[in-house]
C-alpha cells in the first residue's frame, strides 16, 4: 500500500510539473511594468523570436496589447497599430534578458498623453540628437514629442513667407548671441515627423507667444512690445502668425499646437494677454488643431472643450485646481519635480541657477502624487536647455530620469525599488546605446558635464 501511494505521489508530481503552471511567480524585466503579467519558470527558446503572430483583437483598447509567450512562438494582440508597437517593445526588453520566461502579458497606458519637451530655442542640438532621443522614447512608450522651437534666444523653424525670421531670428543662443543661425528646414521638420510616427509619437511645435518673444521682435521690430513681448494690439501681428500657424499646420499633422502663454506679466498685461489669447487660440483652431496653453493663460477664458492647458507652475497649486475644476482637459509637467534642468542630486554642480536648491531626483519624479482627475490627460518631463550645451550634458540631465517619467505615464500600479531592479537592464542598454546618463550608483563613472 505504501509503495503504491508513493509511487502515485511521483506520478502525481511527475504531472504537476509538465502540466499545471509553474508556481513560481518571475518578476517582468519590463519598464514601464506592464498593467498584468503572468510569467512561468518555463523559458522561451529565443531562436523562435521571429516567430510571432500577430492578431487584431478589436475588443482591446487603443494602444493596449496582449501578448502570449509559448514555448516557441509568440502571439500579440491589439486593436490597433500602437498597440503591436508597444508589445514589440516590450518583447526587445524581455528578450535582451539572459533568460526569456514563457507567460501571458496584458497591457494598457494609464495615459494616453505621455510626454517630453526638448527646448531647441536656447540651444539648438540638431537631427540627429533628436532621432536619438525619439528611438528612447519609443522604447519606453512615450507618444508625445513637445519641440519648443522659439524662444528668446532664437527661432528655430523655417517659415517660407518669412524667410527673414530664420535668417534674423534664428541667429544666435543662449551661449552667444552672435552664433551663426540654427534652425529646422520644413524638409527637415517633416523628416522627424515621419521619423516620430514610426515610432507611434506625435510631435507638437510650441512657438511661444505673447512672451519670450525676443528672437521674433528683432525680425519684426514694429510688432514689439518691449523687448519680450510682442504687440497684441497691432493688427499686422495677426497677420504674421496666421501665416506662421497655416504653414505649421501644413508641416505637422498631428492634433495639437502649443502656443505658449507663459511668463507675461506687468502692467495692464492680464487683459492684453486675454484678448491675444482668445484670437491667436481662435486661429489655431480654424487652422484645424487643438491649442495647449501654459497654465499662466489660465484668467484668459479660453475654451474648456477646445483648450489644454499644461500646468507647470508647481507653485501654483490653485492653477491646476481652477483648470481640473473648469473642465479643461490637463497636462501635468509641475516644475518641481518634472523639470529635467534642475540638478538631480545634491552632488550635481550645474542646473536652473535661480533654484539650485531643488533637487529633482528619480525618486521624486516616480512618486510625485498624481491626481486621480479625469481631466489630467497625462504627465510630461521637460527640459529647458540654457544650460545644455553638449550632446553628454543632455544625455546626462534626461536618463534616467525620463524612464522613471515614462513609468509613471504608463503604468497603473508604482513601486520604486522594484522599478530600481528593472532599470539595471536599462542601464546597460543605455551604456549598449552610449548614453551618457547619470549614474546615481557611481558618481565617478560618467563626471557631470557641466556644459
Ligand atoms: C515654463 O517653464 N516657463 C513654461
């Protein structure tokens, strides 16, 4: 009796482990973590990696992805193109791990707008910089590129009825006021825009306006308003940036256009700045896209159901509240701690002069508390480049801080030091891809450009 009931145990457990699903739970080498995944200790044969089959599930929502990894072969399903983008990289992660874990993995954003502004105006990094950065992004599945193509220290976009605003404005940056003239062509802009589509990202131009406004008053002198602003109430004003908004929107085919609005102040400027607001956004939107304001233009009545605003001012609280509240549709890249120019650790030399005392470290961007608002469509990082001047400068003030940027955009449920584990594989793919990001586990290893 006893030989029969041990010999039953062995069948029994012979069966258990070719037939039941492994017990042990393996942890998802993923970032951002995906919303659910089951993975066995079964491993994926690797050489089947082309294998894979690919399903139209129109019952998923948009961008989110099924993904079943059998012993040799794989199927993915989605509703839509994003979606089988978004499980192809989720596939490159997993697969660059020494072992590749069979299992079930079903994903969706938490947000559909999930962000990174670069500032070309102060200083300008080029093509190519910028193809990097999009092939990163898309990695991390994040679906919006802000370009902030005009500044005070320059304008950095080719309008052909303005030939003037490239050859004037676009001279000069942050650094040197006399540097030769940078700038996108319009074949340039639709090589990046394409370059960004592939990878499922939107690119939105930002040509900021009423202020920071230089670059464009030393081109059209006569529609200044001091040196910063222009002039709202010159007619030919309008003239101008209707021309500029029909060729942007000609240029770039996505949804939206931001328009800036930020950091006008002074006399009697509350009420010009509505009255700019009300009719450069009424352009825009007769242009056939959907205008972004800084939360600054928050007082200037725009409409709630055509306008987003971006709230970044940290320390205006009661702004995001007054646009939550009043319905508007809400990006949320709070200064503090969203912005990639500040310092992100105590050791770090160079960062935003007049706030060196914030410290905008990983661990704070993943867990800056969001709001579970309905209207915040999504987060976005920032970066401000007046003082980025190099390649590695950039590199080092974006990663890693964007993938923990990325992770929260992305994924529903956050856990810090478990997202620490995950972007060691990151890392060494960033050192694979030569990024020069900075390393919080040794300082030494890649020295703070400061420039
Ligand atoms: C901003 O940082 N001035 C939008």
């Amino acid at each position: 009796m006893r030989i029969i009931a041990s010999t039953l145990s062995v069948i029994l457990s012979l069966w258990a482990c070719t037939c039941l699903p492994a017990q042990v739970p393996v942890s998802v080498p993923v970032i951002p973590a995906p919303q659910e995944a089951h993975l066995t200790d079964k491993s994926f044969n690797k050489k089947y990696l082309d294998r894979i089959q690919y399903d139209r599930d129109l019952t998923l929502p948009a961008e989110a992805y099924v993904l079943e990894i059998k012993k040799n072969r794989i199927v993915v399903r989605s509703s839509d193109e994003a979606g089988r983008f978004y499980a192809q990289q989720t596939l490159a992660q997993l697969s660059s791990a020494d072992v590749m874990h069979c299992g079930v993995i079903k994903d969706a954003p938490r947000y559909a707008w999930r962000g990174f502004m670069l500032d070309e105006a102060r200083h300008f990094h080029g093509k190519e910089k910028v193809k990097e950065l999009l092939d990163l992004m898309a990695r991390y599945k994040l679906n919006r590129f802000h370009w902030h193509l005009s500044d005070d220290q320059g304008w950095r976009v080719e309008i052909k009825a303005f030939p003037e605003l490239t050859q004037i404005g676009a001279v000069g940056d942050y650094t040197d006021a006399n540097a030769a003239a940078k700038f996108y062509t319009q074949d340039d802009i639709r090589e990046i825009v394409a370059y960004a589509a592939e990878r499922h990202i939107e690119v939105i131009p930002e040509i900021d306006m009423p202020g920071h406004a230089s670059a464009f008053n030393r081109t059209f002198p006569d529609l200044a308003f001091g040196s910063r602003t222009v002039n709202p109430e010159n007619e030919k004003l309008y003239e101008v940036l209707n021309q500029v908004i029909k060729e942007l929107a000609d240029i770039f085919p996505g949804r939206y256009l931001h328009i800036g609005g930020d950091e006008v102040s002074g006399e009697g400027w509350k009420e010009r700045q509505k009255g700019f607001e009300l009719r450069h956004s009424a352009a825009v939107r007769a242009a056939g896209k959907t205008p972004i304001v800084w939360d600054d233009a928050i007082d200037s009545d725009l409409d709630p159901e055509t306008t987003i605003i971006h709230w970044w001012r940290a320390d205006h609280p009661e702004s995001l509240e007054k646009a939550l509240a009043s319905g508007y549709q809400t990006i949320v890249s709070p200064w503090d701690p969203f912005y990639l120019d500040y310092i992100q650790d105590a050791r770090c030399k160079e960062g935003h002069l007049a706030w060196k005392q914030y410290v905008n470290g990983l661990d704070e961007i993943y867990n800056y508390p969001l709001s579970a608002d309905e209207h915040i469509i999504g987060v976005q990082a920032n970066l401000w480049t007046e003082r980025v001047v190099t390649s590695d400068r950039l590199d080092y003030m974006v990663f890693p801080r964007l993938i923990a940027l990325a992770e929260k955009a992305w994924s529903s449920s956050l856990d810090y030091n478990d997202f620490l584990q995950r972007l060691e594989g990151e890392l060494r793919y960033l050192d694979f891809r030569q990024v020069y990001y900075f390393d919080f586990r040794d300082f030494s290893r890649h020295p703070e450009p400061l420039k």
